[in-house]
C-alpha cells in the first residue's frame, strides 16, 4: 500500500509517517479504518519492523491513529487535523506565490486588490 | 538485554578495545560499524564470551557471558570465516549443533530449507563460498537462540538472498523478539537493517544511537541569502563544515533541524534546502571528528 524510497536520504522511519498521514488527509484511509499490521509492512517492504512500530508509535502521538492492543492500529477521527494541515498547506502555497509576485515587481496593493477580489467572489457565492 | 561496560581487551601491548560502554536492547537489530581494524570483531567475540574481558563486562540480562555456559547457550555468534567439520553434511552439522543447542528447532530447519533450496545432504567443503554463506545463516537460524551475532553476514549473498534473509530476520525480531548485533562495512545494508548504531573508531564508542536520531540529529543545509550571510548563523549553529560557492552557502550542522531551519528562516533567504545525511556521510563525518582522515570527500 505505500511506496518507501530505499535509496531516499529520508530516514525510513519519516518515510513511513508521511506516507501514512498523506494517505489519512487524502482519505485513501478512512476513519476507523484499520492500517496494515507491522508485520504485514515489514514483509511487504522488508523493513525493520521496530522502524515501523516506531513510526506507528509516533503517529499516535501527532494523534492521526490510535490503538486497541491485540487489535491492530486504526485511523483516528482526524478532521480537525486535516483542516490544520490543510490551512497550513495553503498558507505556504499562497506564500510562495506571493514571495513570486514580489520579485516580478507586484505591488503590496495589487495583493490586497486580488483578496478583496475573491473575498467578493465568495460572498456572491452565498 | 545486553549490557557493556567499561570493557577494556589488550592483545599484549595493544589496546583493542578501551572503555567501550554500549546497551543493546532486547529485540533489536544493533549494528557496529568501524573503520578497518576499529576492533568491530574483537567487541562482537567479547560479548559473545569467546574472549576474556581484561576489564569490565558484557552481560547479558544480569549474567556474566564470559565462560557461562547456560547463558552462551542462549546465543549464536556467526562468524565471517565459519568453521565446518571436515567431510560433514549440512544435515550432519545441524544434527551437531541441535546436540549442544537445546533450543534448536527442526522445524524451523526444515522450513528454511525451503527457503535456501540447497541440498542437505551436500558435503559443506564442496558448496560455493555464497552458498558456504546460506549454509551457516540457514543453521544459526534453526539454533533459534535469543540473540544471533553477525560478523559481516550477508556479504558474499546476492541480492535476492540477502532480501530473504533479512525478511526471515525482520520476521524471528517480531515474532520472538530476537535481538541482532551485526557488524558490517557496508553502511547502505545497514541502513536499511537496523534500528540501533554503533560507530568504533581505534577501541573506543564515539556513537551509540537510535539510527533514526542519529540521522536527526545531523543535517546538510543549502542556503542563500540576497546579502551577507548573518553573524548570528555561524553564531548559533553548531556547524561541523562549511562550504561557499558563489551566493550558495553549504553547512553542515549537528542539533535540532527544526531549530535550524527556523533560525535561517528569520533572515528570509532567497534559497534553503535541508538535506538529511546518508549513514554513509554520517559515519565519515563521525570519523572525521574521531581525527580519522576524511579530506574532502563529503561534499
């Protein structure tokens, strides 16, 4: 179910955490549902399974799953998570558009122009 | 869990191994990686008991290893030159060790022997050095002992064995909490093996960590700026090299990332790029420090 980048600088262990929550916020996983088993992982990729059961144990702690013992790991109600990454997500794109504009000349005015302009939008939305 | 400490081994006048202090958890896959003749065999036959410690011990869940039977019965040591008895069959040899190891396992033999597909009853001294190789890692798995010591194992296997391998190693760490300690010159197997390093260097631990925090903990940084590069950088980082090429500034730095990252971010650069280091790039940047030459092959 998820790809890892043997060759990749990125420590298998942060692989496997982004991996999982791009799979949460994209909601190829869904609530409740159960993750693959360590074993299951460490088989299908040959990877340490204590790798895994650490990048599950820290998912846990950034609350995108929680665990029933003797059951597995599942999905964590995360909705509110996902907004926040979402949010945050948005807020590095627009920055980098802006930072963009800024070198190709655009004025501080000519931002707040294009804000006001899809604050109206919305609101004709309504 | 095995624990080392203050353990000191001469071999007359040379010191081999100084002061190594090391802590190897239950269940884990720990490797010991050392530049040539850093004493990575010397350890692995101290804490296997086959060498007298000169000071200090190595202990396994409280108990002395050196000359303990009872404990040593517990783990295998897989050297990188095994020693077969002349003219013995594998089947003859497994039958051996199940004489000494009370927790062999038929078994687990018997799967295995799907696994390597190699004909049991083939004298050893005629098998390839590969397959001589298969051989000991199908018997000292079939040993089913607590602990399983490497000394550079898996060289000499090629690639779609070594995969096998590892999934039946990875798998026994799950199921039993077997604990691995392997040492090994090539860094990229590591990598991808362990969950603990060690790195050696002339008899002496210069680092002993968690694999993922070790990789944490010490980051390449890329990074421009429109004008001068700010004091407060090479201030507050701990920066273990430095490089300037044109506009492009390349340190590298020890410590916390986001830390870092933050630190940069305030100046607002133009370009910045994190990097993680390889295990590779680690262990000669590790080196370097120990005084071990290093030059300029990092960057």
């Amino acid at each position: 179910m998820i790809e890892l980048d043997l060759r990749s600088r990125i420590p298998i262990y942060e692989q496997i955490i982004e991996k999982i929550k791009d799979l949460i916020i994209k909601e190829v996983l869904k609530e409740d549902e159960q993750l693959p088993s360590v074993r299951a992982l460490s088989t299908e990729l040959t990877i340490n399974p204590n790798t895994i059961q650490k990048a599950y144990r820290e998912l846990e702690r950034q609350g995108y799953i929680y665990t029933i013992p003797g059951k597995g790991n599942f999905v964590a109600p995360v909705k509110k998570i996902i907004n926040e990454e979402k949010v945050k997500e948005i807020k590095e794109e627009i920055k980098k558009k802006v930072m963009e504009g800024l070198y190709l000349g655009m004025k501080r005015q000519e931002f707040i122009d294009i804000l006001d302009e899809a604050v109206k939008l919305k609101e004709g939305l309504k | 869990m095995i624990k080392v400490e203050g353990l000191y081994k001469n071999y007359g006048d040379f010191e081999a191994l100084k002061d190594i202090n090391l802590t190897i958890p239950k269940g884990s896959v720990y490797g010991i990686i050392g530049s040539n003749g850093a004493g990575k065999t010397t350890l692995l036959k101290t804490i296997s008991g086959i060498y007298k410690p000169d000071k200090g011990f190595a202990k396994i869940e409280d108990e002395d290893i050196y000359e303990n039977v009872h404990v040593k019965k517990r783990m295998f040591f897989v050297l990188d030159d095994p020693y077969y008895y002349h003219n013995y069959s594998i089947k003859e040899m497994a039958s051996f060790y199940k004489s000494i190891y009370e927790s062999y396992s038929d078994e687990k033999y018997e799967n295995l022997k799907d696994v390597f597909k190699i004909d049991e009853n083939k004298k050893i001294k005629n098998l390839s050095k590969g397959m001589k190789r298969q051989v000991i890692i199908w018997l000292a798995l079939s040993l089913n002992t607590d602990v399983l010591i490497l000394d550079e194992p898996l060289d000499g296997l090629d690639a779609v064995m070594r995969q096998k391998v590892k999934k039946i190693i990875f798998e026994e760490v799950l199921e039993r909490q077997l604990t691995v300690i392997i040492s090994s010159h090539n860094l990229r197997e590591l990598e991808d093996f362990c969950d603990h390093i060690a790195i050696i260097h002339s008899g002496s631990v210069i680092k002993e960590k968690d694999i993922d925090e070790l990789k944490n903990n010490i980051f390449k940084i890329q990074f421009a700026f429109s004008g001068d590069v700010p004091k407060e950088l090479t201030e507050k980082l701990d920066i273990l090299y430095y490089k300037q090429s044109g506009k492009v500034t390349t340190f590298i730095v020890k410590g916390d990332r986001k830390k870092a990252e933050d630190l940069i971010l305030k100046y607002e650069p133009i370009l910045l790029d994190i990097i993680p280091l390889s295990l590779e790039e680690i262990f000669i940047h590790e080196m370097g420090e120990a005084g071990y030459e290093k030059e300029n092959i990092l960057l």
